[in-house]
C-alpha cells in the first residue's frame, strides 16, 4: 500500500510504502508526525469514508426478493472505491488534525493499494448477518465459504422494505466492505508522542465531560442536549484522542488477552524487563506499576512511577490485551524518555512484532534504534561468525530480521518539482533510505549530525597539533 501526499504541513510532494517495519526518521518539524497522523486517520475511518454502490441491487432486491451479489465485481473496484473514499477522507482532515480548515485547502492524500493485494483478496470464508427491526427481521445476508457471492434475502413485505431503503444500502455495502477491504487495510493501534501527559491525566482528560461542563459555564439558561451530543467537536488531533480514551478504558481492556499472552509470553516477558516491572489495574480503576524488586514490591501509581513506565503504558496494555496478528502498531518517537540500552530493546521487541505478523511503523530521531535494527539486518545471515556473535551477544533467531521487511524515508529537503509548480524548488519530502542486506540502514540525517559532533572534537583533541 502506497500513501502520495500534498501540501500536508511542511510536506509539498511526498509518498511512502507501507512495509512490514516502516520508519520515517528526520529532523523536527519536517513533516513526520503530519503523514503518521494523517495514516492513522486514514486507517482508522476508512469504514466510514469508503462508499460502494449498491442501489440497482436494491430494487433487484425488492422486485425479486432475493439476490445474489458478484463479490468479484466489486473487488475489480477496489482501486476506484479507495481513490474516491480518499477525495472524502482528505475533508476530514481539519477534523483529523483538529486544526483549521484552511491548512488543508490544497492538501491532498491517496492511497494507491498494491495490485498483488487485491489480487490476494480471499473469498474462503464465511459470512452471515440477519438484520433485524422493532416488529421482526428485515433481510439476512449469507455467503458461504466455498461462494463468491453474496445472497442477499428480503424477510418483510416490499411496501415496509422501501421505507427504508437507506438502511438496506448501508448494511449490505457495509458487508461487502469487511469482506473486502478488512484483507487490505489492517487493524491499528498508535501511541502519539503525547502518551505521556495521557498516562498521568487519564482520569481528568474526559473529553465528553469536559465539553459538557464548557457548554455549561457559557450557557445563558439552558443546554441544547442535542447539539452537545451530535456536534462534530475535536479538541486534539485524533491520535491524541485515540491515547486518552484507550487509557480510560484500561480496566475493561485488562480483562482481554491478546495471541501474544496466549501464545507468545516470552515477548511480554521482554516488554516487563524493558520497564523493569508490570502494570495492573485493580478493579476500581486504579492504575499501578509494580517494580521487579524485592519480596514485597511496592505498587506506584503513574505519578509515583519513572517517564518510561508512563511513555510505555499503551504499548504495553495493547500488547498483553489487545494485540492480533495483521495488526500496525503505530509509535511515535517510540524512544520517549528511554534510556540508550532500553532504546535498543524496544528495536529488538519491534522485530519480535514483525516476526510474528504485526506490522510495525514508527517515527524516531533515535540513532540507537536504527544501528539496533542495523545489527538485527546484519546479523540475519546463515554464516558461523555471525551465529557466533549473536550467541556471544545474546541476541535470539526470533530477533533478526529480514532487509526486505523495511522501508526507511528520511524526512528532509530535497529539490524537487511538486505539481503545479514550473519549476524545481528546494522543499521537505520524504526520501527513502539505501538499506544494505550487509550493512544496514543508511540513515544521513543522524551519520551527518555524529559526523559533525566527531569532527568537532577531533579539532578540540588535535588542534594543537
């Protein structure tokens, strides 16, 4: 899946390719967090944004009361849905970012899906759906997993179906959507770089209770209920939002388990060494970290706790509860308040992840974790000294990854020619980064940066000379 952006922030003309480990790494203010943010929504409404055409098997459905829908029809669409779908998303983008909607006048973001994807879409699978309505069923939806299409059948009259014939439109497209394009476009979980201030003021960042208050203190006598409820309002930009309300539901996510409780403790285990402890949540709500020490270690609220326990929090409860294969785990700045070795940790974790199918897309300014996961790719060759040093070094199969699994894009200036301009002009892009099966990452915006600091202190020790 590829992702074309323009004018987004400081982002003239950009693309990228959502790989299996996706990095974007650069200096500040050079449009990082503008395409993560702008993914993530992307990902996250495209159920909602997405619109297929159902309206002739409509009224086939009411004159013959039964049909039976070419799922292979609409899969030949796919490209067309998600172009259109896109057009929509990129107006939601003041929303997204919750920022002023003349930022977003000339904006504008594609997704181009791969042809060997949509090629890939399965049919083998079940379907089934009975809709029902105050008074009875209104029509079922069924495919089995041998079909390739989907039969569609009317349970009421006719005359009572037309009156709602929206409902019938949106149910059956809403089908052929999760048979679809649930295959293409993956289940996502974000930690924004603001997880911190979320895991300290999860009980007071109530958004709801918040605005409702607001309304209250301007109100001259009375609240219009119904505005407060259906106004679109967004305070923060939805990743942000998306932070505040997954650590207000930490209690009930707590009793979920993810495939990796389930089947893959041993990276819980690592995620618990990195924060050198385990989070919990009582049953009144009340959220501990439980440091690794001692008979009778103490239990320490977020406040009581290190930044690195509170820039972990949603990774670690989204690891151990929600976490299922096909997911993108999407970090911002994963190396938060992390210290160099944790830094490197959290690089062989992210491995681990991809390794057993999640996806993983990060932004950094960490040089630690790009030369980790330079060892990771470097060491991932079935030579005996490298299986040597990675014994010798304690680094685990599980851990080393493939160079085809990533994609870097360094976030910087570039002369380019954008569209609509008659000429080149020197503007931030995103430039994807030489990965060497051998040697790794190539990654200038930090080798610049160390060069640079090496130079100067070779001139303070050898100046003399």
């Amino acid at each position: 899946m590829k992702i074309k952006i323009q004018n987004l922030g400081v982002l003239k003309q950009a693309e990228f390719t959502l790989a299996d480990l996706t990095i974007i790494c650069g200096g500040n203010n050079t449009g990082k967090t503008y395409a993560t943010y702008a993914l993530f929504g992307f990902l996250s409404t495209w159920k909602d944004i997405l619109t297929i055409d159902v309206d002739d098997k409509i009224q086939q459905l009411f004159a013959e009361g039964v049909i039976s829908i070419d799922i292979q029809e609409y899969i030949e669409q796919t490209q067309t849905i998600v172009t259109k779908g896109c057009q929509e998303y990129t107006k939601k983008l003041p929303n997204i970012f919750a920022a002023a909607p003349e930022r977003f006048k000339k904006t504008k973001f594609d997704v181009i899906v791969d042809i060997n994807d949509i090629n890939d879409i399965s049919l083998n699978m079940k379907f089934e759906d009975k809709i029902n309505f105050p008074g009875g069923e209104l029509f079922s939806i069924t495919k089995n997993d041998d079909s390739t299409e989907l039969v569609v059948t009317l349970l009421v009259e006719k005359a009572k179906a037309e009156i709602i014939t929206e409902i019938f439109n949106d149910l059956i497209a809403n089908a052929l959507k999760e048979i679809i394009f649930y295959q293409l476009f993956p289940r996502t979980f974000i930690a924004s770089a603001e997880r911190t201030g979320a895991a300290i003021f999860r009980k007071e960042l109530n958004f709801a209770r918040n605005r409702l208050l607001e309304e209250m203190s301007q109100a001259d006598d009375k609240i219009d209920i119904g505005k407060f409820l259906f106004e679109g309002y967004q305070d923060y930009p939805l990743p942000v939002e998306k932070n505040v309300e997954f650590t207000q539901k930490l209690e009930k996510i707590s009793k979920q388990r993810s495939f990796l409780y389930n089947n893959h403790p041993e990276v819980l285990n690592d995620f618990a060494d990195i924060i050198g402890g385990e989070y919990t949540v009582t049953s009144r709500d009340e959220l501990y970290y439980v440091p690794k020490q001692g008979k009778r270690p103490p239990k320490l609220s977020m406040l009581e706790s290190s930044s690195a326990v509170r820039s972990l929090l949603d990774i670690g409860f989204y690891l151990k509860h929600e976490a299922q294969p096909g997911d993108l785990l999407m970090v911002d700045e994963p190396e938060l308040n992390l210290h160099p070795e944790n830094q490197r940790r959290v690089a062989r974790l992210f491995a681990r992840l991809i390794n057993l199918g999640i996806k993983v897309f990060i932004t950094t300014h960490s040089d630690y974790i790009i030369k980790e996961l330079n060892t990771l790719i470097m060491l991932n060759h079935d030579k005996p000294h490298l299986k040597r040093i990675a014994e010798e070094e304690g680094y685990q199969t599980e851990e080393l990854i493939s160079a085809e699994k990533i994609k870097v894009y360094i976030a910087e200036e570039k002369l380019m020619q954008p569209k609509g301009y008659k000429r080149k002009i020197k503007c931030p892009t995103l430039t994807l980064a030489n990965i060497d099966p051998e040697m790794g990452i190539e990654a200038r915006s930090f080798d610049t940066t160390i060069e640079e600091m090496n130079r100067i202190q070779e001139a303070i020790a050898w100046g003399e000379d």
